[in-house]
C-alpha cells in the first residue's frame, strides 16, 4: 500500500481556487508553522463549501444550496464582525445536503476546534500559545482533503 501524500492529495482538489488557498496551508505545514496552517485551512474548508454549494446552484439549480447561502449572506449581512455564520454554514451543509456525512462533519467541528485554538491566544499553565503537534496538524490535512476538499459538488 503506497504511502499517504499531503502534495498528490493537494492534486486532487476540486476547485481551483480552493487549490491555491492550500498551497498556503501546505506551505505552513511545511515550514513548522502548525498554528498558521490550523487557521488557514479551517479558512480554505469555509470557502471550499461556499464554492460547492454556488457550483450546485450554478449547475443544477440546487434549492437546498441556493437557500444555505441565502441564509448565509443574511447572516454575513447582518453581523460583519462575527464569525457565527461559519458554523451555521458547517451545520446546514451537513444537514441539508449530501456534501459531508457525519464523520466529515465531525472531523470539521475538530478542525473548528483547533482553529480556535491556535488563532486566539491560549495560553497553557507556563503562559505559553497552544502549539498544535505536527500529527495533529497533518491528521487535519488528510481528514479536510479526503472529507472535503478533494470532492466534487456532487
């Protein structure tokens, strides 16, 4: 069995620009820089979905997604400092389409997690930043790339 590779999954991804928002990701985990790679990939998933859920409406004229992101924008709208609606948006897309199951769904609520982990400043007990682990780190990769990022639309 051939060995997992973060560079031929990154490949594989669907959307274009969702591909160039990786290689920033890819970069960070590259150079060490795992808290910069956390925040950004959980970034690239947001908008990942976003760019899946406009394709389903551009292609098929996809009710459930045409409303998600009605909603979302509303949201967006309504309060431009709050990042609420990404969680929202995580939410309806698991509930209303067939983009994640439930382990994908999960795997992005830990990815949430560990966003907010490594982008405001936790401090542990010697008063220093929450530093993801390089496996964790990569685990998200490989969860975000096989669960998302590498799936068409539909």
């Amino acid at each position: 069995m051939d060995e997992f590779s973060l560079e031929r999954m990154y490949e594989r991804i669907h959307d274009g620009r969702t591909r160039e928002y990786f290689r920033e990701v890819l970069s960070s985990y590259s150079n060490g820089n795992y808290r910069s790679a956390v925040v950004m990939l959980w970034s690239v998933a947001i908008c990942d979905l976003v760019y899946k859920l406009q394709s389903l409406v551009d292609l098929y004229e996809e009710k459930s997604a045409k409303a998600i992101l009605k909603e979302i924008s509303i949201l967006q709208e309504n309060d431009q400092r709050t990042s609420s609606w990404e969680l929202k948006l995580l939410e309806e897309v698991s509930l209303k389409t067939s983009l994640l199951d439930s382990a994908e769904y999960e795997n992005l609520r830990f990815l949430l997690r560990q966003r907010h982990l490594s982008a405001h400043p936790v401090l542990n007990s010697e008063r220093e930043l929450h530093a993801p682990n390089k496996e964790t780190v990569r685990s998200l990769l490989r969860n975000t790339l096989e669960g998302l990022l590498t799936k068409p639309p539909i």
